[in-house]
C-alpha cells in the first residue's frame, strides 16, 4: 500500500465522532419533517455546515441546502447528495427516541442519510485532503412524488449554481448485512407510476343484482385481471410488477353502489415496458369494466423515472468500499431494486452512481411503523463519503 492510501480516510478515523453522530441521527428522529416542511432540519444543517467552514446556500428547490467547499489545485467537482424528509406514519419502535410529532416518523431513514453526510462534512472540512470543488446536496422532499425535492432543486438551477463533473447517492437497506455496500451499472432502481381508476356501475338493491351494474364485481375482476398485463404482455426476461394497492366501494351489505375506486402502482425498468405498461393497462380497464356494461376513467400518473447508473462512476465508488471495507463486505453487481428514487433525475443530468449500504439484518424494513436506522454504520458511510471525495479529488 502506497503512502497515498494509507493516508485516505478510515472508518476509525471517525470513532471520536460516533457518539456525536448518534445524538445528531437521534435528534432528527426525534423530530421528523414531512416533505416541503423540513425547515427545523434544513436549519440544523446549514448551522452545522457553517459552523465548519462550508459556503452555505439555504432555500435551493424549497428546504434545499447546498454546502460547498473548495481547495484550489483542481478544476474538477463532485457532489454528494443526503435526502432529509420523514412520513406520514405512526412510529411503533418504541425506542427512547421515538417521533414525538403523531403521525410523522423517519420511516426511511433520511435521518442516518443526513447524519452520514454531516459526519462527512466534519471529517472533510477538518482534513481538507483534497483539491477542487465539494458539493453537499441535502435534499428536501424524496417521498413527494410528483414534484420531488430533486426535481425542484434542479429546476432552481442546482447543476448550473453548484457545478459538477459526477454525483453520488446512497439509501441504506434493512436485511443487508450492517456496513455491506452493494453496487450496480445500469437499470438499479425501478421507475414508478401510479394509476387511480374510477369504476363507475348502475348502483341498486344487493337483492336485485340484475337491475344494477355492479361496480364491485368488475373491480374485483380487474384485480385478477391486470395480472395478465405482466403475465402475457411484458416479455418473461424483463422486469415489470402491476399492484393493486387500494380498492374502494360501497358503505352498506345490501346496496349495490353506483363506483369503485382502484389504486395501482406499477413498477418497470425498461422505458418500452414502461410505455407497454401504460398502454395495456388503459385498454383492459377501459374494455373490461365495458364488457360487464360499466364504464372506466384512469387517472395515470408517471412518476420517478429509472435509477441508472453509469458505469465509470459505478466502478469508481465500488472501488472506494472495496478498499474501505474489504472486497468480501461489497457485493457487485448488487441485483436491481424494485423501489423508486427521485435521484434518478439528478443522473438524467450527470453521471454518477447510488448504491446500497446495508443497514442490519434483523431490524424492520422500510416504510414500517418499527424501523429505525441503524446508527453503528454512521461512521462507515461518513467514512466513504470522505474517502469518495479524497479519491475522485486526488491531493
């Protein structure tokens, strides 16, 4: 080893901090912002961040805060980007430091994402072994939807204010061994769209069924239905999942109603499975509830395209965990994830790579009323985030 990587960032070299970044991880769970309301937290960081010697932006895309600091000797930049919203979910974790806001919790956590890159910005600003440009992205608003903090950060001029050659995500994943990394090149994360359907029928008495059209009956149907979309329409070597997530009708056993309502939400990788979806979907509601004498309205929404990653920066950050944690703690290639990111608009714009960091095996998953991050791999994504700088901007 080469005197250059003995001196790069190690995991040890942030234990002194462990503690301070379990009190700041604990304190933003604590206190959990929905999207577009993270102003306590957008305060927290760009108080820290200053305090440290970063330039600050407040107010980027909405609660956006944009850290950045230079050492001249390069022309080149990197960002590094950390989402800080929470949910609207009722935490069940029963730890001491448990949301005290009802219904609103750090379900995914974007608390330990935001902590991750704090310690990051510590360790960087002490050591400052790097010459260019630093970006800290801390965005608002992931869990949005339509409208997302990235998107509104990008509209606000993120990549012209805050220039960089490549930008780097990562989410932490419940059932991965705490502190692995996975990475992929490519299709990594799934696009997500959404589908409200309104099934509209002929209400009457549940006694006299054949005076009505009965609006159950065909969204019933339509459940098992929209399976042949996947099942006989998208080819068996691509990945595509249609759900039914919500169905609603009716108020009372013996009335027939005049609707129903569905939920759907689709989930692709590919852009032609992704058009094929939509396509298909539209015509067999339309021409299913028809055939029972009902009629349908969609309501289809695209949501967050495809995470791809491109394959250089992929590579480069895979090699960054090999030598951090060890080639046996990274797995490559990390298989596709189903869930949807809005950091995909960001590689619309840039190269760049986001990848998995492991965040226990035991603990709930995400979205679930009892997860918690897992605050003993703070200080190894806050090592690599510093590591990752040290490389891409060689001293």
């Amino acid at each position: 080893m080469n005197d250059r990587m003995r001196c790069l960032c190690r995991i040890d070299d942030l234990d002194a901090d462990a503690g301070f970044l379990a009190a700041t991880r604990r304190h933003l769970h604590r206190h959990p912002e929905l999207s577009f309301e993270e102003v306590d937290t957008a305060g927290l960081v760009a108080d820290r961040l200053q305090a440290w010697g970063w330039a600050v932006t407040r107010g980027v895309g909405g609660h956006g805060v944009v850290g950045t600091l230079r050492v001249p000797g390069s022309g080149r930049s990197v960002a590094l980007r950390a989402d800080m919203d929470a949910l609207p979910i009722q935490e069940a974790s029963g730890r001491p430091w448990q949301s005290v806001h009802d219904g609103v919790m750090h379900a995914c956590g974007h608390d330990g994402h935001t902590t991750m890159l704090l310690g990051a910005a510590q360790q960087i600003a002490r050591t400052r072994q790097f010459r260019g440009t630093v970006h800290l992205v801390f965005q608002p608003a992931e869990e949005a939807g339509a409208g997302s903090g990235a998107q509104r950060m990008i509209a606000d001029g993120l990549f012209e204010r805050f220039p960089c050659d490549a930008i780097f995500g990562l989410h932490n994943t419940p059932g991965l061994v705490a502190g692995r990394f996975g990475f992929g090149h490519g299709p990594f994360m799934s696009a997500s769209d959404t589908a409200r359907i309104t099934v509209r029928g002929r209400g009457g008495h549940a006694a006299r069924p054949h005076q009505a059209v009965d609006p159950v009956l065909i969204a019933g149907s339509l459940v098992v239905a929209l399976q042949s979309v996947v099942s006989r329409n998208v080819d068996p070597r691509q990945t595509a999942i249609v759900t039914v997530g919500a169905l609603h009708a009716g108020t009372a056993a013996n009335v027939i109603p005049d609707s129903a309502t569905m939920a759907l939400s689709i989930r692709s990788f590919d852009p032609g499975v992704r058009e094929l979806l939509e396509q298909r979907i539209r015509a067999l509601v339309t021409a299913h509830a028809a055939g029972y004498g009902g009629e349908a309205e969609i309501d289809y929404e695209r949501g967050y395209p495809v995470v791809v990653n491109t394959e250089a920066e992929t590579d480069f950050a895979r090699q960054v965990a090999e030598e951090l944690v060890g080639a046996d703690r990274v797995i490559a290639p990390y298989p596709p994830v189903t869930g949807s990111e809005d950091f995909a608009y960001y590689l619309q714009h840039r190269p760049g790579c986001f990848f998995r960091l492991g965040n226990g095996e035991d603990g709930a998953m995400l979205h679930h009323p009892k997860y918690d991050f897992n605050d003993a791999i703070l200080t190894t994504g806050a090592a690599f985030w510093t590591r990752l700088v040290e490389r891409y901007l060689p001293a």
